[in-house]
C-alpha cells in the first residue's frame, strides 16, 4: 500500500453519505496494515482513526521492531537532508536512518532493501528503493495488503488493477453451489467478492449500470462456502476467514 492511497482517502466529501462507511473502513484498513513506526508520520489524527489503536496488531512480517532484522523494511522519507546534498534518508524503524542514492520527497512511504555489505548491527546503512512487490515476489515474504475503494459492484470489477483485469471471479453466497463440489482452474488474478448483510443482490440492485438480473450472472463461480451452515447469518469478517481457509487447498494445488 503506497501513500498515495492514503492521499485518496483524506477527502471525505467525494463520496457522499453512502460511501462515508466504505472510506472509513478503507482507513482503518490502510492503518492497521501500516508498520507501527510509521503511522504517526502518514496518517494525521482522524475521527475515524479514533479508536484505531486497541485493534489488534496484525504483527505481519513487514512490521518489524527495531530490534528485528530483515534485508527489506518500510520506511518513510525524512525532511532532513543527507550532509552531501544528494540522496535521501529513509525512516525504516531502525535506530539509524538508511541512506539511499535518489532524491525522494519527504514523508513518502518507500520500500527499501539494505545493502547486504553493512552488518545489520552497523550505525550507518546503506539501500536502494525498491518496488513493493519485490519482498513478496523475490523474497517470497508476505508484505501487506492494498486497499482500493470502488463506488459500486460493477467498478469492483471493471477498474481491477491488473492490465488484464481479474481472469477468474468468485461470488460468496449462501444460495451458491457448495465448495465442496468444484475444482478451481489456474489462474493469474483471483477476485473473491462478498456481500453484505442483504447479500450481493442488495449491492447488484444499488449498482444502475449493471443489467443483468442476478449476482451469479456477474461471476465465473457462485459459491456458498459454507454448507450446512447453522447460523442464519454469517458476518462479512466470518466469511472472509472461512472462504479463505476453504479455497486455500485448490488455490495452492493449481498454481504451485
């Protein structure tokens, strides 16, 4: 997640009545996954962060103490300038900023990989910026999540990140085929939708421009992910731990 989400978010009145709950819970959002050292320098005091800090801690590897040691960490770009004039001094939680070659704005939310030629009890490090990505793609560590807000159910889909959109989608309900009764083809970006209270049928009845006349028209796959459920609800943060851990076995059977 770059700061540049978090930037996003500061206008509140782009969204209007309706989507003030969505951009409040994409803050908190932004803000538990933020390394802890950080926070108080990307995220102002906000009403919506008010109780934010009793959350508990998601102690994801990224969120290193300064007393733990891994070649990549977050940091942020200090406003105090290296001696020579050149380059940049990067916060990454350490007891001593890092030192890297390119001139960066202040208060911008980097990642930086150290240069391995300093021990990691040294004073003074030395790294280079490099893309978010590369901790989990080259390091194979998890780094965090991105959040990404979308006024409707159809721009959940249509504005996808990827240049190629999301090649398999899956809609949860409890008036799906059960999980149990499908195989999961390969796939390069998987987009797992979940509804609300009301279901996706109360997202696809707000959302105008969409025409077609039920949610599971929308998807590859209509899934309940859990059969035989004994409760008559299950809440939106339950469904997401339960699909997960269901899809898991066949997310991982086919593409590793």
């Amino acid at each position: 997640m770059g700061l540049t989400s978090t930037e996003k978010m500061n206008d509140d009145s782009n969204w209007g009545a309706n989507g003030r709950a969505c951009l409040r819970m994409g803050r908190i959002l932004q803000y538990v996954e933020c390394p802890q050292y950080l926070r108080k320098h990307l995220f102002p005091v906000h009403k919506d962060l008010e109780f934010a800090g009793i959350l508990n801690p998601l102690d994801s590897v990224h969120h290193l103490r300064s007393n733990e040691f891994c070649w990549y960490r977050e940091g942020v770009v200090n406003r105090t300038r290296p001696k020579n004039g050149t380059g940049s001094l990067i916060n990454v939680g350490l007891k001593s900023d890092v030192y890297v070659d390119k001139h960066l704005n202040a208060g911008v939310r980097v990642t930086v990989k150290l240069d391995q030629k300093y021990p990691e009890c040294a004073t003074k490090m030395r790294g280079i910026v490099v893309a978010p990505h590369v901790p989990r793609t080259i390091g194979g560590l998890y780094w965090g999540y991105n959040v990404r807000l979308a006024r409707s159910l159809g721009c959940v889909m249509s504005e996808s990140p990827f240049k190629k959109g999301y090649d398999l989608k899956i809609g949860t309900s409890e008036k799906g085929t059960s999980v149990d009764e499908v195989q999961l083809p390969k796939f390069q970006h998987l987009l797992i939708v979940f509804g609300g209270l009301d279901g996706l049928e109360a997202s696809l009845k707000a959302d105008t421009a969409l025409s077609v006349e039920e949610p599971r028209f929308l998807f590859d796959y209509y899934l309940n992910m859990c059969p035989s459920q004994g409760s008559k609800v299950i809440r939106t943060e339950e469904a997401v731990v339960i699909s997960l851990a269901m899809l898991r076995p066949q997310i991982e059977s086919v593409n590793w």
